[in-house]
C-alpha cells in the first residue's frame, strides 16, 4: 500500500489541466452494454474506478480497450452474461450502474449489492423502485438484485428520496427506459451535469430523451441503440479540488479545461471567502480557464452541500479544509450525505478546530497548521487531508490513500507540476519521515531529537477531538 508524504507551505503556481469526468465516465461506460456496435469515448481518465469497471465489463461479455490517441472503444461481443460480480462491485459504487443497461437489453441482471460506504447510507431502493414501475421483476437473493424483464415498459416514474433525487439511480433508469416499450416520465430526476452528460450519449445511441438538466424527463422507447462517439465533460469535482488546493496553498494558479457553468455555486462560494476566480473563455465557452489567486487572508462562510446546482457533496469535504484556515467561525452542511464527516477528525490532528454540531460541522479558523500522521478515509476526505497538509508547516503522512487513486487522475503529480512537494512512498515505518516519528515526540527515547516546536507550545491542538 502505498502514502503520500506532504511537506506544505509552499504556494502554488502555474498551469493545470483538469481531466474528464469520472463520474460522467462511468455511467457512459456501463451504457455501452445496451448498444450494438463499439462505441468510443474520449477524455476517459485513468483511474482505478475506470479500471474496475473495465473489468467488471468484460466479465459482462464487453470488449473494452483503450486505442491508441487515449479514445476507449467498448463493444459488447458476449450478450448471453448477466451476473456483475461481488469481487468487483464491492470496490466500486457505481457498479450498480450496469443494472439499468443490462436488465434492458438483456431481460435479465444479477447484481451485486454494493455495499456500505465510509460517507454513510448508501440505499438503492430508488433505482430498485424506478425499474420495477417499468416493469421488471426485481428480487434480492444472496446479496444480489436478479432483475428479470422480458419487454421493460413506459411508465411515469417518481425519483425523489429523503436527501433530494439520486443521481447513480437516474442514470440507471433513464439508460433502462431508453429501451422500453412506450413513453417514460421520470419526475425529481437528478439534473447533475452528469446526468446530462449520460443522457447526450444515449441520445446519440439513438435514444429519444428530453428534459435533460432539468428534474423533468421524458423518455420515448426505441427498439435498438448503436454505439457512438462522445468525449466526457472535463470533471467539476477535480477542477474544484484543484482550484481549492491553490486557494489554501496561496499562489496564483490556472486551472485550465473547466466548464464554469457547472460550477458556478463553488466559484461564487470561493469568492464569498475572499479567492479570486477569474473565469476566462480560453478553449471554448464550454472549456474554460479559471485563474484562482489568494490576495489577503481568508473569510469565514457557510457552506451547504446540496444536489446540482448547489455546491456539491464532493466539494465539502476540500471546503472544509480550506475553511479551516479562515479567520473567524464556518458552518459546514451537508443535506446529500449529513454523516459524511469523516475527514474531520483527522483534520483536527493537523491543527484544525472543528466540533460537531447535529448535521454540521462548526469550524474555527486557526492561523496555523501543522503537520501530522493521518487516515484517508473515504475519496473525497482524502483530497481535504492533501489540501490541508499543502497549507500546513512541516510534513504530513497521508495513509490509505488507495481512496484517493479511486477517482484522482494522479493529483500529485498535477499539484507537484504546480510546484508542491508530494511523494508517495510505500507505506512502511521506514519511509515515515523523521519529523513525525513516535520517538520525537514522546521525547523519551535514546534516539529522541527533540519534540518538535509546536507541540512544546500548544500541547492542546493535540488531543483536540471532535
Ligand atoms: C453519486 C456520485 C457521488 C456523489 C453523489 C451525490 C457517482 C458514481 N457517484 O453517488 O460521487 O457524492 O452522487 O452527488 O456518480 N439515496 C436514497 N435511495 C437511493 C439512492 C440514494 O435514499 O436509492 C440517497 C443517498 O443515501 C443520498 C442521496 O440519496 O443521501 C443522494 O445519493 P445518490 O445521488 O444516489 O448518490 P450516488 O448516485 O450513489
């Protein structure tokens, strides 16, 4: 297993380059089981959830390969398989997207549960409940859905839950409807630029689909769907990551193929707490460059994590870091995953002051962080810990960053381009740097240096706990 070792305090500066979407990617990809004929999809990023899922297709009967200019060509050569399998769905969430496809091309799916997940309750009962109005005979054996329809049929479908509508259950049903018999209404569909991104290449498989982007859709059914070209949206998640990291490193950074429209509730969030974000027109209206820089010290804000177009659940956890060195008090919400609060412990052990209050977490500014040993515990949480160790003296360790190599196309290299000082070692006693070793800071042993300066002068951020 490998970690990264952190050593902040160094602004960042220049140019980066924000890579597809991984959660456009993955849905797109799981679609190509309801075409005939290969389809290839551009700006696909190589991570491991891309590599799961390629995996889990070809055990479905798809040919996946990445051809030679990036483009990844997938083509369904074996119809006759249907069981996505619990080795491979339990690593990744969105494995549950085959269900929708391959119930509908193929009248039958055997899937995986997937499983808990470190954000909190993951249910799938809306994705269950939107197939089975279309029809489908849905049961759970074993810890599989078997999902059985010979012909799916139109219905008017209802999507919304407790947290607001699902985005992974939309993109499931909608790459079902697409081939049932008749009219499908789904009402409180997810409008996440995902989702669009889904339902454009569906369309050009030759889906009949309307609404798009909004919680309104209309799905006429057609007999048959043929692959087609599509290049993935650039990945708003990354691009926010990226811009939020320059903002608590300091420095003046270019983060370059953003669609700014996709993002509009985190710039304005980030200029509300005193980022500079100068959007410009570089590519194209839709691909353009954000310039991020830090003038003077941070503002405090509030920050609710809702569906599109608020500011998304994958963006709190990296504002939350970042608001942690604001001068003054933050409320941090999230109304997507309220228990997904993870990362907040471990960022406390970097000196950050964070309490938890109900659903929220309350942020204190502090002037300084320090660094320390700390747990990646979920994908997200993991990009909040690199932010907060670039913005704190000295050296951190980020372990289990296995989360982060989920769903980052090499964020460390990308932020080392920029000028941070990012390595990633095996994790081993004895790659963990001097500075951080037990036995300098119990200050006992016979091979103790000393314990370092800020543990001496403020023992209390140590045991801080929320
Ligand atoms: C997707 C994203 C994930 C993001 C999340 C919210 C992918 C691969 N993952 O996850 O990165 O954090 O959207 O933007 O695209 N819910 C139910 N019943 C269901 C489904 C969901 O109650 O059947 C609840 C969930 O517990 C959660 C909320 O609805 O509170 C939103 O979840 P959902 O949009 O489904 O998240 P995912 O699609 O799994």
């Amino acid at each position: 297993m490998d970690m990264l070792v952190v050593r902040g305090g160094t602004p960042l500066e220049g140019r980066v380059v924000v890579g597809g979407a991984k959660n456009s990617a993955l849905p797109i990809m799981a679609a190509a089981l309801a075409a005939d004929g290969p389809s290839v999809l551009y700006d696909v990023p190589d991570l491991v959830d891309v590599s799961t899922l390629s995996q889990l297709l070809e055990t479905l009967g798809v040919n996946v390969r990445r051809q030679q200019g990036g483009g990844l060509r997938l083509e369904v050569v074996d119809d006759e398989r249907f069981v996505a399998d619990y080795e491979l769905v339990r690593r990744m969430r969105a494995g549950v997207c085959v269900l929708g496809p391959m119930l509908a091309r193929r009248g039958k799916a055997c899937v995986s549960l997937p499983g808990g997940c470190n954000i909190g309750d993951r249910p799938i009962d809306l994705h269950l409940k939107g197939l089975r109005a279309l029809g489908a005979d849905i049961r759970i054996e074993r810890g599989y859905v078997i999902a059985e329809a010979d012909q799916l049929r139109g219905a008017d479908i209802y999507l919304g839950g407790p947290f607001g509508s699902t985005v992974t259950g939309t993109a499931n049903v909608m790459s079902a409807a697409v081939l049932a018999d008749g009219v499908t209404t789904i009402e409180a569909a997810a409008c996440e630029p995902e989702v669009v991104d889904l339902g454009n290449f569906l369309n050009k498989m030759g889906a009949r689909i309307t609404g798009l982007g909004t919680p309104f859709l209309q799905i006429e059914g057609v007999e048959r769907l043929t692959g087609a070209e599509h290049t993935v949206i650039p990945d708003r998640i990354e691009a926010a990551t990226l811009m939020i990291a320059a903002a608590a490193a300091g420095g003046r950074v270019e983060v370059e193929n953003v669609c700014p429209t996709h993002m509009t509730a985190v710039i304005e969030k980030l200029r509300e707490v005193g980022v500079n974000c100068e959007v410009s027109a570089a590519i194209s209206p839709k691909h353009s460059t954000i310039e991020i820089s830090v003038p003077s010290s941070l503002r405090p804000a509030d920050v609710i994590a809702l569906p599109y177009p608020g500011i998304p659940t994958d963006v709190q956890a990296q504002l939350t870091a970042l608001l942690c060195g604001a001068e003054g008090i933050s409320v941090v919400t999230d109304k997507v995953f309220p228990d997904r609060f993870m990362h907040a412990a471990e960022l406390v052990r970097m000196g950050a002051r964070i309490r938890r209050e109900g659903y929220s977490a309350i942020v204190s500014g502090v002037s300084q962080r320090s660094g320390a040993c700390v747990m990646a515990s979920d994908l997200r949480a993991s990009a909040a810990l690199v932010i907060s160790a670039l913005a704190a003296q000295g050296e951190s360790v980020i372990r289990r960053i296995y989360h982060l190599d989920r769903g980052y196309d090499r964020l460390e290299a990308k932020l080392n381009s920029l000028g941070a000082n990012i390595r990633r070692v095996k994790d081993e006693p004895a790659n963990m740097p001097a500075s951080l070793a037990p036995a300098i800071i119990d200050g006992t042993r016979p091979n103790a240096v000393s314990a370092p300066h800020w543990l001496a002068k403020t023992p209390a951020r140590q045991t801080r706990t929320i």
